[in-house]
C-alpha cells in the first residue's frame, strides 16, 4: 500500500511549485499509473516516495510505515522499495547474477549463500532470464536490461515497486512486449506497483487506476475505461486519445436530458449536465466515435441526438487499420477514424453523424491540454 | 519484508532538515580540508606583505606591522623592469608555442603529412620531459663558452672567444621556454581542430568558396573562442614558469617575477625577506588570475558554439604535394629540436670524463662510469626513495580528495558547491612560486604547536603539490564522475545501499580508470616538478629534481647528464602509459 498526502515540492530556483498537493493511496496489490505530459511532477513523485528527492511538505507511507512527514525522513536505502529506472540504471562492472545480488547483499541481514543463489535465480527466472546468470550485464540487449533490473527490483520482495517510465527507452514492438510481461510479472507476484509514464498507450493497457496529472496536480483519477470515456475536461479529453474540439454555446433544453449546443460546425444535441442555458462550453468528440456516410443526403430523417452534418473530405490519411479523415464542416475540420474500407476522395460529400452519447461538454476556462498534446497524441492508439 | 523498517508509530526521529547522512559528513570534511589546505597558505601570504620581518620570520613577535614592502615594491622601478621582462618573456614563448604549435596541428590533423602518426606520438611523449631538463639541456648545447652548437660554429667559421650565440639572453630564454610549451600547446590547438564540424567546411565550399575564402570565413571564427582560451590558459602558465627563467634567466641574470620571488625567499646569500617575496606574489597574483577570470569567461561562452561537436569528423585532408617535403622537415626539426637533441646530449654528457664536442678523441674516451658512479651514490638513492614517495603521497591525496569534491560538485545540489569550486580552482591560479613561499610561512608558524613535524621534512612537500594538483584532480575526477550515470548510484540507494556502500561498490569501479589515469598524471607532474621542491626542502633533503639542478649548478656534467637520462627515461615512459585518449583530453594536462 502506498498513501501519498497532500504533497507540496517547489524546487529550488523556480517559482512554479512542481508537485502542488498531490494526495492518492495505491491498494496493496494495485497498479497504479501517473500519467502526464513531462514536467507534470509525475516523476518528482516517484522520486519523493523513493527518497531521492525531499518534499516541501506532506506525507509518504510505504506499506505500514511512514517514511515521510514533518518529523521523519527515512533515507532511500532503508526504504523497503524496489524501482526500476528509466534508463535500466544496469551497473555495467558487474555480471547479471551480481546485479540482482547486490540488493540482498548489501542488506542488512547476512544471507546464506544457498538461500541467496535461490532467491536471485529465482527473480531471474521470474524475468527469463534464467541462464544468463554469468553474463556481464552490458551484454544484454536492451530488453534483456531491462528485465533485468526489474529482477534487481524484486530479489529482495520489497512492499512496493517503483517504476519510472522503464519503458520508454525500448522500441515499438519491443515495448508492447514488455508491456505485457512486465504486467504479468506483476500479477504474479502481487505486488503493489507505482508506474510513471508519458505514455497513454501503456498507461490505459496497464494500470488498475490512473490518476492524470498536469501542472502538479492530478485533474483526474479513475480507471481506464473512466478516463478514456468519460474525461472529466478538457485537458483530459485532449491529452488521452485525439478529440475533435470545437468552442460552442449552451442553447435550450431538447428532449430525452439532451440540449441543444450551438457551435461553429452546427447545432448538435448532447448531455451537457449542470452546465446552464448560454454558457461557452468546449465539446468534444473522439474520431473513432465519428460516423461516416457517403453522399450528401441521409437516407432517413436523423434522429433526436444523431447530430447528422454535412462536409466534404479535406484529406484523408490511410494507416492500415484504419483510415482518418479530415472533414470540411462549416469552415471546421472534424477528424474522424473509421474502418479502412471505407474509401474516400478529396472533395467527396459526405455525411457526418455525432452520435449525442459520444460527446462531451465542458465548461471553458477548465484545465487545459497543452498545445502540443494533439500532436503527440498524433500516434494511433491502436 | 518490513522486519528491519520501524513501525510508523516508532518511526526513526530523523530531523527532516539535516539528516546527517555520508554525503553530508563527506561534503562537511572537504570543504574543511580545502580551505585548510588553499585559503591557510593564502591567508598567510597576504598577512606577511604587512609584516616587517627585518630579517625574522614575519610572525615572530620583534616583526611589525608595516607597507613599507608594498612601497619597496611599487615605487621602485626595477619592479617595472621586471614586469616588462616578464611580459616580453611570456609573450614571446608564447608567439613562438603558438606558431609552431597551430602549424604543426593543422598539418597533423588537416593534411595528409607523411607520419603525422608518429610526429604526433613523439610530440606528445615529450611532455613527459621535465622543464628542468630541457633547460639544462639547451644551456648544455647553447651557453656561449662550451655550448655544443657553438663550439660546432666556431670550429666551421673560425671563429674564437665566446658565443657567437648566447642562450643567457632574453630571447634565448624565449626559444627554451617556447619548445617546452608547444606539446600542451599543440593537443589545446589540435583539440579546436578536431572539433570543427566538418560540413560546415563543406557548406562554405559547396556554396562556391574556395580554400583561403573558407579558412579565413569559416575555420579561423569557429577555432577563435578555442584557441583564445588556449591562449589565456598557457599565458598563466608562462607567466608563473619557474625553471627556465631559474636556468637560464638567472645564469644571464635575467630576472622574472616567478624568479625574483624566489630570490627574495631564498637569497644566495644573506637572509630571506619573506615580507618582500610576498608583495612581488600578490603582483604575480594578480597577473595570473586576472587572465583566468577572462579565460573561464571565455570557455563557458565558447561552450556556447553548437558547431564544436566533435561528432562526425572525417575530414577530408587536403593535399600538401609539392609542400611535403618542407612539412616534413618542419615536423622533423622540431621533434629534433624538443626531444632528440637534449636527449643525445644529455647522453654524449653522461659519457664524457668531461664535457667535450665530438671529436675522434672524445670518442675514444666514452664511458659509462658515470651511472656506475650514481647508482652507487647514496644521496641518488635517497632521492629516488623519497621522489617515488612523494609522487605515491601526493597521487593518493589528490586524487581521493579530488574524487570527494568532483562527487559533491557534480552530483549534490549543496551550497557549498559555490565554495568548493572556487576552492579548488584557487591552486590552479597560484603560480607554484608563491604556492611554495605560502605554504613555507603557515608551516613556519604551525612547526612549534605541531604534534609531528612537517617543515623540513618531505611531507611539506607532499603538502605543498597537492594543494597546487588538487584542481588538476578535481577537474579530472568530476569529468569521469559526470560520464557515470547518477541514476547507477541511485539504483544502488534504492536497492538498500547506504552513501559510503554506492560510493565503494558502484561509483568507484566505475571510475577506477579516470582515477589510476589521474594518478599517473599527478605522480608525473609531482616528479618534474622542481619549483615546489627547490623552496621547500630542507638542506639535508633531496629529490630527484633537486638533485639534478644540484649536480648542474656544481657543473658535474657527466653525472648531470647520467641522471637527465635516467628521469628521462622514467618520465617519458610514465607519460606513455598515460592513455592516450587522456592526453587527446588536453587542458587536463597543465
């Protein structure tokens, strides 16, 4: 179990606090996931729960013990953490048995030889690495590193594990890989985990909870299928995933709990919640909840809350799995994701429909994503 | 699993604030041991220009306050004489290192010179030659009345009496001391070379520039930031030189400040005026730390220049054809000039009863007794004893001092860090002269109230070099400390390393080679270093540089020129082990 309370940390020399309050509780056994653009303090987090950086003020436990408060500082080195490094962190002067020994030796209980081959030949073949025993470390591939350092990280079966963007320096299938080994290790030996990532992708496959963070708070906190379906605004909307987002105004009361939102593509019914008649919102729709139709005519009536506009093909951009359109709507682009069978051209007419379900309104003035989230996000989620 | 971590009722009353962790007993002692060893020395300097000793030691109770040594220094104008010397010696050698050096660099890096690898080696091997040496080498080959060259000339052109060259003169001295500094010289120079980015060469001669057009618009501004550096850096260097001008200058009775320092603490005859010896320092002080302050400006502005990358550096050499045959020669001469030369010398003395040119008779009188004659010669023994010694002591503090500063400056955020970078680039700055002359007076005041010993024996010595290596060390130190990765002893913290474990089994195998490689280098240094050992030691001790300089100024050549060869011998193979990516590394060595 990991409680983290209200957690303040400004570093030195800046102004803007990097960690501003952040409290959460990992459940034993949990996996829990901070995921943020870079310089959201996910990271100085980690590293205040590992004791490598010191707090401003608040307090850390580990499993039953508090290792941070106003009167007590338990150095890292007595901390019953393992953590995994982003860059493996593999000490290169030692083979790979010496490295998983080095946690049980430096211990402060002196271990049996016999008990102390059993345990590291057994965290090694927990990772499958078993056989590599006397290799140096710097033989490894970049894969074989970094489950090796996870083995390093669980010899000494501590309460939790720390984990700092360690997969970030693998490459794309070997990533995806590693995702899902490093997640089953974790499910076998039930141990409670604390992930930080950039990475949505890793982040939504991996964790029982996520909590999203921005500007050294968490804005969000949930699991996945929360986070990814229901986005509490719209810096969660824009960072998780790509979203079409279009600036509106709440008009009247529809039937069905729906309203009317006027926005610069059209009018569109959606649940705006307690949001009142005439306030500006954002509204925002994920591509892949887009729908798509040839032609300019709809073959019947929309329906209540089908939010059926018409557009034409700017662009469209075929990635295999599927295709992503761009949509002339109104002078606004609407992005949408559908299956890769449907072939569009540049300037055909179309049909575009946004089912009220799938979109989702916030009030403006909410967090933000940066600028550059819709880029980045760029990469497909599939 | 928690077994060995207190409960959080019970937790551990660790103050938050100041944990008294090893890193911050490690920070607290070197801090302590840096300004004992650098601001101590400085502290008695600047006391001492105050004090009129009338002959006494500046702290003894008859000595009074006075400035009548800063007006015995400033209103006489032989200072200025002095200052004048001094600057025509320095710019001099360094007219001279430079050229040579900047050509022999682009010929070596930039042009397909045949054996530039070997031209290269033997350019480097001689900074393995202590100054020393060389001086007495050249006064061997061109001092006026038995100098080799000129006994040659004489006999060529007739001519009798004296000379007809002098090296006792101002421009002799130059030429001495322009060889000796060309090697660093050259790696600073070709280390600017090495780090143009090739294709913007490319660039300007793609976009229809042709060869002089891009040396002059393109390669001369992207070297200008490195080798005004190098310049700064190896004025400082010659303006505290210390052994030429003793050699040679004093010889022709050409004093320097670095030499007039010395004369004053150590006067031939008479009593020292250690009031004196101090005012000339603070003079030289400030000539040698005012070009510092300038030179780190500068480097940290040229860090500036993107384009000094090193990265992709496959120039294209440009074809000497018709010039090779001169480029060689050059080369040859100079590698003839700096190292065969006063190295054949050195030998034809050593087997010389006495000092003769070559001739069919001398030849027939060659004999090597002369090292029989040293080897059996118990103060040779004694020398080499205490000189391994030295070097052992002052490698071994160095370097384990330099390890704890570079580990603070690079990997703490303490504020002490400000302090320790200052404290440790201060030596770099102290010319070796007024090191030694500090380092004299704190150790004639603490002698009485020291439980052991240290002035007068060898350890003022050992304490003396490493004061004036540690910068040397901690620049080399935090260099290898800065390519291990932080999150390695991180890695080793989290899995339950305490400070003093991660710094034993992590960091230090890691570093070990920088860490031997700067031994050697210290180890090196201490055994040329003749400054430091002349104003220190007491007249029973002996070194290996004190003993040369002894046989040389009894004029015994023969067993002057035995022991050249044997440090010669022991230095320049010492210099080669030295790895050679280190020595490439360049401002380390200095």
């Amino acid at each position: 179990m990991i409680r983290v309370d209200n957690l303040f940390k400004t570093y030195s020399g800046s102004t803007v606090p990097a960690v501003d309050g952040v409290s959460f509780t990992v459940e034993q056994g949990g996996f829990y996931t901070l995921l943020g653009p870079s310089g959201c303090g996910k990271t100085t987090i980690l590293r205040c729960i590992a004791g490598l950086e010191r707090l401003d003020s608040g307090t850390i436990q580990l499993g039953e013990t508090i290792v941070v408060s106003d009167r007590v500082f338990i150095p890292t080195n007595r901390r019953d953490i393992g953590m995994v490094f982003q860059s493996y962190a593999v000490w290169p002067h030692m083979t790979v048995f010496e490295n998983v020994a080095f946690p049980l030796r430096v211990g402060k209980a002196t271990l049996k030889k016999a008990n102390l081959d059993e345990k590291v030949l057994g965290a090694l073949e927990l990772v499958g690495l078993k056989g590599f025993e006397s290799r140096m470390a710097t033989q490894l591939s970049g894969g074989q590193q970094q489950r090796l350092s996870v083995a390093r990280a669980l010899v000494r079966e501590p309460d939790v594990l720390l984990l700092d963007e360690p997969l970030s320096n693998l490459d794309a299938k070997l990533r995806e890989r590693m995702r899902r080994e490093l997640l089953l290790i974790q499910r076998r030996v039930g141990i409670t985990t604390l992930f930080v990532t950039h990475d949505q992708v890793e982040a939504l496959s991996m964790s029982d909870r996520i909590a999203v963070m921005n500007g050294g708070r968490i804005i969000q906190e949930g699991t996945p299928r929360e986070i990814y379906h229901a986005p509490a605004n719209e810096f969660v909307a824009g960072f998780i995933g790509s979203t079409n987002l279009m600036e509106g105004r709440v008009g009247a009361r529809a039937e069905g709990g729906l309203s009317t939102v006027d926005t610069p593509a059209g009018v569109l019914s959606a649940n705006v919640g307690d949001i009142a008649p005439g306030e500006s919102v954002m509204v925002a729709i994920r591509p892949e909840d887009v729908i798509v139709h040839r032609g300019d005519r709809h073959a019947q009536a929309p329906l209540p809350g089908q939010n059926v506009l018409t557009g034409s093909i700017e662009i469209g951009l075929f990635t295999g799995v599927s295709v992503e359109y761009h949509i002339h709507v109104e002078g606004q682009i609407i992005q949408a994701r559908v299956s890769s069978r449907i072939d569009l051209q540049r300037g055909d007419a179309t049909m575009v429909e946004l089912p009220a379900e799938a979109i989702h309104v916030f009030r403006i003035g909410g967090p933000r994503a940066p600028l550059s989230a819709t880029e980045y996000d760029a990469e497909p989620i599939a | 699993m928690t077994a060995d971590v207190p409960a959080a009722g019970k937790a551990a009353r660790i103050s938050r604030r100041s944990p008294l962790t090893g890193r911050t007993v490690a920070t607290v002692v070197v801090v302590a041991i840096l300004i004992f060893l650098v601001l101590g020395p400085l502290l008695m300097l600047v006391i001492s220009t105050f004090r009129d000793s009338g002959g006494a030691l500046p702290f003894s109770p008859s000595a009074s306050w006075t400035l009548g040594n800063y007006a015995e220094v400033f209103l006489a104008p032989k200072t200025y004489r002095l200052l004048l010397t001094t600057f025509i010696f320095s710019f001099g050698a360094l007219a001279f290192s430079f050229t040579v050096s900047t050509l022999l660099a682009w010929l070596i890096e930039r042009t397909n010179l045949p054996f530039r690898n070997a031209l290269f080696v033997l350019i480097v091997a001689s900074i393995g030659i202590p100054t020393v040496i060389l001086g007495i080498a050249w006064e061997m080959i061109l001092n006026p009345v038995n100098g080799l060259i000129n006994l040659f000339l004489r006999d060529l052109f007739g001519l009798t009496g004296q000379g007809p060259l002098n090296v006792f003169t101002l421009p002799g001295m130059i030429f001495v001391q322009g060889i000796s500094l060309v090697p660093i010289t050259y790696l600073l120079v070709s280390a600017a070379f090495r780090g143009i980015d090739v294709s913007l060469e490319d660039a300007a001669a793609a976009s229809g520039a042709g060869f002089g057009k891009v040396m002059r618009r393109v390669t001369l501004p992207l070297v200008t930031p490195a080798l005004l550096s190098a310049f700064v850096y190896q004025f400082v260097s010659v303006v505290e030189s210390f052994d030429i001008p003793l050699i040679i200058g004093l010889r022709g009775g050409i004093p320097v400040l670095s030499t007039q320092i010395y004369i004053a603490a150590r006067p031939p005859g008479g009593l020292p005026d250690y009031g004196l010896a101090s005012t000339y320092s603070i003079l030289l002080l400030a000539i040698a730390v005012v070009p510092l302050l300038i030179y780190n400006r500068v480097v940290s502005r040229s860090e500036r220049y993107a384009t000094i990358t090193g990265r992709g550096y496959h120039p294209r050499r440009i074809d000497l054809r018709a010039w090779k045959i001169p480029a060689m020669l050059f080369g040859a001469a100079f590698v003839i000039v700096s190292f065969f030369l006063p190295a054949l010398v050195l030998f034809w003395a050593s087997t010389q009863p006495f000092y003769a040119i070559p001739s069919p008779e001398a030849f027939a009188r060659m004999n090597f007794n002369a090292y029989g004659e040293l080897f059996a010669n118990k103060t040779f023994q004694k020398a080499i004893v205490n000189t391994l010694l030295l070097g052992f002591a002052v490698g071994t503090i160095t370097l384990i001092l330099g390890t704890l500063v570079g580990w603070v400056l690079v990997r703490t955020r303490s504020r002490a860090r400000f302090l320790l970078d200052l404290l440790s680039f201060l030596p770099h700055a102290m010319p070796g002269v007024i090191l030694g002359l500090s380092v004299l007076l704190i150790y004639l005041l603490l002698d009485p109230v020291l439980p052991v010993p240290i002035y007068g024996t060898l350890w003022i010595i050992v304490i003396a070099m490493s004061t004036q290596y540690v910068s040397l060390s901690v620049r080399l130190m935090s260099a290898g400390i800065i390519q291990v990765k932080l999150e390695l002893e991180e890695a080793a913290e989290a899995s339950g390393a305490s400070w003093f474990g991660t710094i034993r089994r992590i960091l230090f195998p890691l570093i070990r080679p920088a860490f031997i490689n700067g031994f050697l280098l210290v180890f090196l240094q201490a055994i040329k270093n003749l400054t430091l050992a002349l104003i220190l030691i007491s007249p029973g001790g002996v070194v290996l540089s004190t003993l040369i300089y002894q046989f040389w100024d009894k004029a015994t050549t023969d067993q002057t020129g035995a022991l050249g060869i044997v440090i010669l011998t022991f230095t320049v193979v010492l210099s080669i082990f030295l790895r050679r990516a280190n020595i490439r590394g360049g401002t380390a060595v200095a």
